[in-house]
C-alpha cells in the first residue's frame, strides 16, 4: 500500500521537491507524484519501507546546510561581453564553470531537453555548457544527479554543482561527508512554478501562435527587449521558423512568476531565504547597483557573488583576472534583494487561482489572473528610458510590475 507523505496544505510547506529522499532509500519505496497544482511530492510504499530514516536525514528541511563560514560581497561581471551577454546578469556563473572544464571536470546544473522540459544533467565539455547558462524560472527534475555527482566524486572527478539553495543542501545530506573536489553554488530564489504550469503556458501559446514553441529562453539581453527580463523563443510553422520576443507582461508564464502566483508551497516558508547559505558560492543580480557604481552598466548585466567558504573565495580569485568587481557590505545585498533575509510572501490569490485552475478554461485563467489588468499603462511604461523608469518605480515606492 502507498501513501502520501505530505497530505495537508501545512505539510506541503515543508517539501522542497528536491528528490533526495527518493535517491536514498535502500528498498526504493519512494515515488513522486504530482499534486492538483502540478508539483511532484513523495508517496511511501508503506509494504517495503523499513523505516530506515535514510529519507529524514536528506531532507534539506528538516536538516539545514548553512555553512557561511567566511563570507565576501561583491558586484561583478565578466570582461569579456560575449561571456556577459550569454548569461541572465554578469556571467560569472560561466566562468566559474568554464574553470572547472579546464581541470577536467564536470559542471551540473538545470537545462531544458529538446521538449522544454528542465533537468538537471551534468557536462564535461565546454562546447555543451551554455544550454546550463541563464536563468530558468520554474522547478528543474533534479533528473538522479545526485547519484552521478557522487560518483565522479568517489571517482575523483571535480565537480561543479549548480542549484536552488535546498537543492544544494539536499545533495550535501545525500553525499553525507566533505568532498574536497566538489564545489556548490546556489542562487538567491523567490521560488520555483511547476514544469505542469510552464507547459500548460506553452500549450496555451503555442495554440494562440498556431505553432510548436522551440528554444524558449528568460532574461534575453537584446537591444529591442527594452528590459532585464525579456523572454524570446521560437515558433515552428510546418518548415518555417520565426522567432518571438518580448517584455515579462507580453507573456502569461513570465507574468505569473513575477506576482509570485503559482510557486510550490514551500518557497513561501523557505527556510533557506536567509543570508546563512548552504553553498560555497551565492550568485543573484546585484539589484539597486546602479546606486553605487555607476559604471557598472545593469542592463549588461551584474552579478551578486557571496563568496561563503575558503573554497568559495578560493574559485572567485581563479577567475578574477577575467572579470571587473567592487566589494560592498551585506546591508547593501540585503536592499536589492529581499530573499536574503526573509522569504517570498504568500500570494492572497493564490489559493482563489489553484481552484479556478481545476474548473475554468485556461484561456480564462490567463485573461483573470496571467494578464495585466492595464495593458495600456505597462505599454507606456516600458515605452520610457530605463533610468526614467527607476525613478517612477522609487518615487511611487512600487516594484516594476504592480
């Protein structure tokens, strides 16, 4: 006999969705299926579990990887503007990748398949690392990496692990002791939608385009995308290939993400929103930047690196002659990106959104809850110079997308 282990709302709070508790388990007791609102939780096999309590000691919620020993702040970003332009804000992510491919190791982070579906994979090639690169605004499968860090690991393989912070704190309790040759980074999250609310988006769009939607990609750094997030992506006609570009709003997933709509449970008690870090490396976008440092130019991008352990400083310093960077304090971090200290507040329509989900036509759903309710004044707005726009955003004391 199966059973849920997470029935309850309450319950659902404290599962990150990481899978390690499914990877550990000796009698391979552990399923995951999906809820009414798209995410994946655990489902006991109540007739092989030998109640071990293999799958307590992984989960990263009830045992917290915060290490933070010897914290660095820093605005950064990579000389070379390819490298920056590749990536969601200052590319250090790249580089800190592309070091670890030149000692011949391997770098694990979350990349779309061929059918848009986001999974963690691991590359060893330099040529195959970009697929890793850029932002990805919804939960990735963390598809048994766990399994295959730990054996390049045991095999004295280097490696580069790339995460949300609970991930990162899941494979830490799954690995179980201190790997010298693993390196950890995590990135400051608001929470992670579905892959079932991404798709059923895409099958919305790609209706609407009369098309199949290829190559979708968050953060587009283009000089007709009039804004840090920009999205773009392909539609396929029959043989004829056209490509779609736009700001957040244009775009009902995106849209969605930004009022933090639809995030699983869990992101809105994340234990993990804090500046005691589970990783060996933080990376976010330096938000509020350009207060600062004037020439740091945000809409190429800067990144935010918190440098947490020896180690972590340790892989800032291997790539420093690549890059431009300034130290700041942790109270600066904190201004421009909340989730450094508190976690993303619960959403009062979300509840409302989970159960029209079930009864009305999608189409309904985008219109009432996926679409800006003045279309015509975020138009405007994102018509106006970005400075212009700062200045409106500090003055009214709103976010960009209210």
């Amino acid at each position: 006999m199966s059973i849920p282990h997470f029935k309850t709302s309450e319950e659902k709070n404290n599962c990150c969705g990481c899978r390690a508790c499914g990877y550990i388990c000796p009698t391979k007791s552990i399923r995951f299926d999906k809820d009414d609102e798209g995410f994946f939780y655990p489902v006991i096999d109540v007739d092989t579990c030998t109640d071990c309590g293999l799958c307590e000691k992984v989960c990263p919620n009830i045992n917290l990887q915060k290490i933070s020993s010897e914290q660095h702040i820093y605005a950064a970003w990579a000389k070379d503007d390819i490298v920056r332009n590749d990536a969601s804000s200052g590319g250090i992510f790249p580089l800190l990748a592309m070091k670890m491919l030149d000692k011949e190791g391997v770098v694990y982070g979350a990349a779309f398949d061929q059918k848009l579906i986001l999974k963690h994979i691991g590359v060893s090639r330099l040529e195959d690392l970009k697929p890793l690169c850029k932002s990805k605004y919804l939960q990735s499968d963390t598809n048994e990496s766990f399994l295959k860090v730990k054996d390049d690991l045991e095999n004295n393989r280097n490696v580069l692990f790339v995460g949300t912070p609970c991930q990162v704190a899941a494979l830490k309790n799954y690995l179980a002791k201190k790997y010298n040759n693993l390196l950890t980074a995590d990135f400051i999250c608001h929470g992670v939608p579905s892959q079932e609310m991404f798709d059923r988006c895409l099958q919305y769009e790609e209706e609407k385009e009369k098309g199949k939607i290829h190559n979708y990609s968050f953060r587009v750094k283009d000089g007709r995308v009039k804004h840090v997030h920009g999205y773009s992506y392909t539609i396929q006609r029959e043989n004829k290939l056209s490509d779609k570009k736009g700001i957040f709003y244009e775009n009902p997933f995106y849209f969605g993400f930004k009022k933090y709509l639809f995030l699983r449970r869990s992101c809105y008690h994340c234990k993990y929103a804090t500046t005691n870090r589970p990783s060996d490396i933080t990376l976010a976008d330096f938000w509020g930047i350009e207060d600062h440092m004037k020439k740091a130019n945000f809409t190429k991008g800067v990144s935010m690196v918190i440098t947490n352990s020896s180690k972590g400083q340790q892989a800032f310093k291997e790539i420093i002659e690549k890059i431009s960077y300034r130290s700041f304090d942790m109270q600066i971090a904190i201004k421009g990106n909340y989730s450094l200290n508190q976690a993303t507040q619960l959403m009062q329509e979300r509840n409302k959104f989970f159960e029209d989900l079930q009864q009305l036509p999608f189409e309904k759903i985008v219109n009432q809850y996926l679409t800006p309710k003045r279309m015509i004044v975020y138009k405007l707005f994102y018509l106006l110079p970005a400075f212009v726009r700062g200045k409106l955003v500090k003055l009214l004391g709103v976010s960009s997308y209210d």
